[in-house]
C-alpha cells in the first residue's frame, strides 16, 4: 500500500489533503504534530474516504510535538474513540494508550541518524511490546544497509513496515512490498515529505510501477555515484511496463563497489547498468566477460546468474552509433583523427570502437598516467591536458564527467580549439546540450548528443538482461519526458 502523509498546519488544509490522498493512494497519515493549531479529530475523521494513520510524534523520535507522552498520546486515544483505522504510537511511549477498542497499533522505531547494527533486537523488543503492526525506520548511510533493512522486512513474521529513510534509502523503499512491508510513505508533493529520501505518489506509481512489485518481481538498478538524476530507472521502468515484465529498475547509490556487490546478492537481483566510478572495478570483480570486454577493460554492464557476476560492455557499440549519427552519408571514421578527452570506462569503450573502425587516436587526461597508460594499452597517441586545444582531430570525444549536472558550466574542451567541420560529441547526456557541444555549434562544428548513446546501451543492456527485444521507440520518449520533467523542477 501507499500511505500519503499529511503534514499540514491547518486543520482545514488537512482536511483538503485528506481528500486528495483518498484520490491518490490507498491511506493517509495524519501528522497532528505539525499543526499549529488544536487538532479537531472529529473534523478530520467525520466523512474520510481512506483509511488513515494517526500520529502526533515526539520529537525525540524525529516529529514536532513536545507535549509531556500523557497528553500527546492521550490525543491519539482520542481517535481510537472516534474509530481512526490506525494509530501510530513510539515503542516507549505505547504504555499510555489504554484502549485500542477497532484500532490497530503501529509500534514504531525511528533512527534518523544510522541503520544500527542490532535491528534483529530492536525489532523483537518493539514486537514484544503487544503492538499490532511493527514499525522501524531509520536513515541509510550506505547502500548496503538497504539488504539489511530488506532481508528483516522478510524474516520479521508479523505485520510490519520497514523503510530506510535519507537518499540512499530509497531502494528500501521501492521494494517494500516485495520484501513484505505493509505500506511505504509517499507525499502528494516533494515539499509535503515527512522523513528524508521519501518519493512522491507519482513517482511511486509512474515511475516505479510500486502497485505491480510483489514477492517475485525481479530486480534490476544502477550502480554508481552521483545519481541523482540519472535517466536510467525512467527508461528501463519504462520498458518493463510496456514489455509486460515483472520487474523494477531502481538507482544503487554507491560508494565502494565491492563490498556492494557482494552483500546485494542477498536480495537476489538480477542484474545492473554499472556507471562512473564503477566500471573499471566492475570489470576486475567479474567472473565471465566476452573476448569484446575483456579488451575494453571496463564493464557497464552486470547480469548476476547462478551465482555469477557476468560482465559486459555495451559503451562502445552505443558510442559509435551515436559520433556516426553526426557524419556525412557515407562517411567513414577509417583513418579520422579522434581526440578522446578522459581515460576511465567510458574512455576505454569509446578507444576500442574507433580503432575498431580504423580511426587514429589520441587520448588525453588530467591524470597523465591514467592516459598514457591507456593509451599504451591500445596502442594510441598520449597528449598533455593541457596541449588538448592543439591536437589536431577530426573528431573530438569526451568521456569525462565535467559538463554533467549539476556541473553545467564546465567544459573538458577549450572553446577556441574548435574548427568549423569537425566532429564533437559528449557522452554526458544530461544536460542534453551540454557547454561544451554549444560551443562547439556556434564554432560551426558538427555535434553528437549523449542522449543517443545513453539509450542504446540501455537497449542492448535490457537484452542482454531478459533475452526479449527493447522497445527502444518507449525507452527513447521515456528518457524525453523524463528531460522535460527535470527541466521543470529546476
């Protein structure tokens, strides 16, 4: 289920969002302790059209109320007389609600600190304390306490609601049904949010088809860092749904990928986009790559199966397609100059591709040793960073990360380098336009967008995954909307 919280300061504001939560998801909580005003229960409750949570949370357990416990939960004993669903009570606090008549009692635990170590002993204290629901929130400092919080969702056999909460927490909260949490919390808007990391209703809904997941849905996501505005759940979501596939695709925001990798096969997924810092590593920490991978040297994509991490690189076919969509017809890259700005994954695929295509390549890097050792690798040309502007290219590619939101304003690429006719593409995609591929049209050069090559590597790293046939067109409109989205909101 979803449960819109509802954090109004009114009781009359409440009231009307009560009203739209009815239309929008499945409950409302109501959040007493943010009202600046008596709460009038008789109001809030008469005519609901939901089920609804009441909570007036203290503030040592992250709300706003400082009434003595007595008295704030005495207003919680209030609408259990007046026939509220549920009530949330703290687990050191449910000793003063003396009546529970219809009501079901939400025990609940939050940490907004750290995931402790010992959640198996806190969730048997708090189902200890008689309570009819359990309840356990706490904040995420890395991803892997996301298995931690999923696999207790699964053990605990009572009704429970297990969430991690802050931006990492997010995975915790995309699979709660799957792991067999009753309810995840989601406001109407992102601004009505009540705890860190909460999604909206629309993006529970549209984006992560929530009321779809189950016990089976399978698991697929990106691993990397920053994420934050990644495209990649928008377009592979976007090609479950339309492929009648139970799956989610969610955003692994990650810091060291090893000790991730091997504590996330608890939660048996199936598979991963792998992206900056990652790819280099991911390629280290496979078991099986094909003989393309192996020279590339770097893996953006994972499939876990039987116990396996196989690695793929789908970069450099995706890279081609999209410095190909800038040439002439029937031009070819056999024998281009190409100047590759950047050394890491990305860098590694888009090399191999062009030699493949017998283009002449040059590889610079702000760590010297990182190009010159790549370049030895393949076979290339090394440049100083800073003689960038004065290697002659046909054309000029980067592979680096500056330019990338929210970055915007950097350039890898001195804008007077630029001659009218050569090829530039950047492999960044959002934003779309980045400096570096304006300043190179108003030069007159010939521009290659990211976009293109972001999704053709997701196309064939869905294939690779499920054997089906992408429906590029959908995953193409669903990565458009979702710039136009992002546009919106900045």
């Amino acid at each position: 289920m979803i449960c819109v919280p509802i954090a109004a300061t009114t009781n009359a504001r409440a009231k009307e969002e009560l009203a739209r939560a009815a239309e929008a998801a499945d409950l409302a909580e109501l959040r007493l302790d943010y009202l600046q005003e008596p709460a009038d229960l008789g109001f809030l409750l008469e005519g609901r059209r939901c089920p609804v949570i009441v909570t007036n949370r203290c503030v040592r357990q992250g709300g706003l109320s400082a009434l003595p416990d007595v008295l704030r939960v005495g207003v919680l004993q209030e609408a259990v007389y007046l026939g509220a669903e549920y009530v949330d009570v703290e687990y050191n606090s449910i000793g003063h609600l003396r009546e529970r008549l219809g009501a079901k009692v939400i025990v609940s635990y939050h940490n907004f600190e750290e995931t402790p170590q010992d959640l198996y002993a806190i969730a048997q204290m708090l189902v200890g304390t008689g309570g009819d629901i359990v309840k356990i929130a706490t904040y995420v400092n890395d991803i892997t306490e996301n298995v931690r919080i999923c696999q207790l969702a699964a053990w605990l056999g009572v009704p429970k609601i297990v969430l991690g909460m802050g931006p990492k927490g997010l995975v915790s909260r995309v699979l709660a049904k799957k792991y067999g949490s009753l309810l995840t919390y989601a406001p109407l808007e992102k601004d009505c949010a009540t705890a860190p990391g909460q999604l909206t209703v629309a993006e529970m809904k549209n984006l992560y088809n929530f009321e779809a997941t189950n016990a089976k849905t399978r698991v697929f996501g990106v691993v990397g860092k920053p994420l934050a505005h990644s495209l990649s759940p928008h377009i592979h979501n976007a090609a479950f749904r339309h492929s009648g596939m139970d799956a989610v695709y969610v955003p692994f925001v990650v810091d060291e990928f090893e000790p991730f990798l091997k504590s996330v096969t608890c939660i048996d997924p199936e598979g991963f986009s792998v992206t900056i810092p990652h790819k280099e590593e991911a390629f280290r920490l496979s078991d099986e790559v094909d003989e393309v991978t192996r020279k590339i040297g770097a893996v953006n994509t994972i499939a876990l199966r039987g116990g396996r991490v196989i690695g793929k690189n789908t970069d450099w076919e995706a890279a081609l397609f999209a410095i190909k969509t800038a040439l002439a017809e029937g031009e070819s890259l056999s024998g281009k100059r190409c100047l590759v700005l950047g050394a890491g994954g990305a860098a590694r695929a888009v090399v191999y591709g062009l030699l493949e295509e017998g283009a002449k390549v040059t590889i610079t890097n702000r760590t010297a040793s990182r190009a010159n050792a790549l370049a030895k690798e393949s076979g290339c040309a090394a440049a100083p960073w800073e003689d960038r502007g004065r290697v002659a290219a046909d054309i000029v590619v980067n592979s680096t990360a500056l330019g990338m939101y929210p970055a915007v304003e950097s350039t890898p690429y001195p804008k007077e380098a630029f001659r009218p006719g050569t090829v530039v593409f950047d492999a960044i995609y959002n934003p779309r336009r980045t400096r570096l591929l304006e300043e190179a049209a108003e030069a007159g050069c010939r521009t290659a967008e990211g976009l293109e090559m972001f999704i053709r590597q997701a196309v064939l790293q869905f294939e690779f995954w499920t054997g089906v046939r992408a429906p590029i067109d959908v995953m193409r409109e669903a990565a458009i909307m979702a710039f136009d989205t992002l546009a919106e909101t900045r």
